[in-house]
C-alpha cells in the first residue's frame, strides 16, 4: 500500500498571513487523518513562514497517523527531531532562505555528512528518507549513509508529464530499479497532483510513500478537505 502523507505547510502560511491561530493547524492535522490520510508532512524553515518549531510539538501528541519531518539538518532541526521523535525524518538540502525544496542532496559531495546525520537520528530510533533526483550514481551512494528511504524529487515529472508522460517518467522507473536493487525503500513527491498521481503510481511497483501538499491543499478551496482527501487516495488504488 503506498501512503498519502499530507503536507500541512500551506494551511500555517494561510494562518500566519493574519496572525491568531486560523485556520488551525493542529485541528487540520487530526482532520486529515480522520479524513483518511495515512500521514502527517511538516517542513519547518528557521524563518517560521509557515510551520513553526512549537507546531511540530503540538502535532505530535495530538495525530495518531505517520508523522513525516522535513528539513535541512541544522543543529536546531536535529535537536528538534531528537525531541519530538517523529516516525520519519527527510532530509532535504534547502539553504534556509529557499522557498521550497528544488533539488535533491548531491550525495558524493555529502557523502560522509549525510552518513553521520543518519547515524545520529538511527540512534534516536527514527526511520529516515534522503530528498534525491533520478541520477544513478546518487541513489547508489545513498545506500553508502544506510539509509532507509530515499524519497524521489517529481517535479522534473510532473513539470513534463503534459508533454510526453511516457518520456517523463521513464528516469523514475529506472530509479527506482535502482533504489530497490540497492536495498533502499521508496517514497515521492513535490509537484505531484490529482493530474499526475495516477500514472506514476502505476509505474512505480513498491511506491511505500507520497507525500503531498500544495497541490492537495490548492484542490480543497474548490473541493473541501476531505473530498479532496478521498480523492487523492483512490488515485492510489
């Protein structure tokens, strides 16, 4: 079964754009698994824009569904994850001014960074996910951190899924032959949407994990949350 994960940033920067605590993003997060969601996605920025370190507290005691962290592994994020101990961490390269995740880690030149990052949350009892493009030689060097997932970068998909599809996801297929080949499990996202879910959920056998959010959250201003929820996973059927 692959699992939607949803990413709650944008329903914080909605709150955060008037101040107070509306919308509520707490309330959103058990609304989303009361709705069917499979799991919870925060990316926590040191600015705050949207989700806030103390919001990544308050979820956790309050979701009983997976809860996925994001970020770039600063000594602050690390404390933080430390902490609150959530069931998986992903690790992203964003520099803290970036406004959303654009590339993947180049693994060769954070080879031995990464393998202590890892190491550290390993011992902290969190499964952990590199954020990594389709290039061969990365994914295999990402089994070198002994991680457990690499959690494939689609926006080169989804940005080209309307010109040739079959040409778009071709890369991810070859990735993932390579993920499996070396040991890791796979999870994907960035870009992915009620457009171009469905077909690369057929074409990735063993696809454990999407994490999704601004195409999600966009869809129920027309739909509301949880249609919009129903039918984000019955694209994953």
């Amino acid at each position: 079964m692959t699992r939607l994960s949803v990413n709650i940033n944008k329903i914080a920067t909605l709150r955060n754009a008037r101040g107070g605590n509306i919308p509520n993003v707490l309330k959103v997060a058990v609304d989303c698994q009361k709705f069917g969601a499979q799991g919870i996605t925060v990316h926590p920025r040191p600015d705050e824009r949207h989700i806030r370190y103390q919001d990544v507290i308050d979820i956790k005691p309050v979701i009983t569904s997976e809860f996925n962290i994001e970020g770039y592994p600063s000594s602050k994020f690390m404390d933080l994850v430390k902490e609150v101990k959530p069931d998986q961490v992903t690790l992203v390269p964003d520099p803290p001014e970036a406004l959303t995740s654009s590339e993947g880690w180049d693994i060769i030149k954070n080879l031995s960074f990464l393998k202590e990052v890892v190491n550290d949350l390993k011992q902290a009892g969190i499964r952990t996910s590199l954020f990594l493009d389709t290039d061969p030689e990365n994914i295999r060097n990402a089994a070198k951190t002994e991680t457990d997932r690499i959690e494939l970068y689609t926006e080169p998909y989804a940005g080209n899924y309307s010109i040739n599809r079959e040409k778009a996801i071709e890369p991810f297929v070859k990735a993932a032959e390579i993920a499996y080949d070396e040991g890791l499990q796979l999870n994907a996202g960035h870009d992915l949407s009620l457009v171009n879910l469905k077909y690369f959920y057929d074409n990735i056998p063993g696809l454990l994990e999407v994490s999704i959010g601004h195409a999600l959250i966009s869809d129920a201003l027309y739909f509301g949350l949880e249609k919009t929820i129903q039918l984000y996973l019955n694209q994953l059927k």
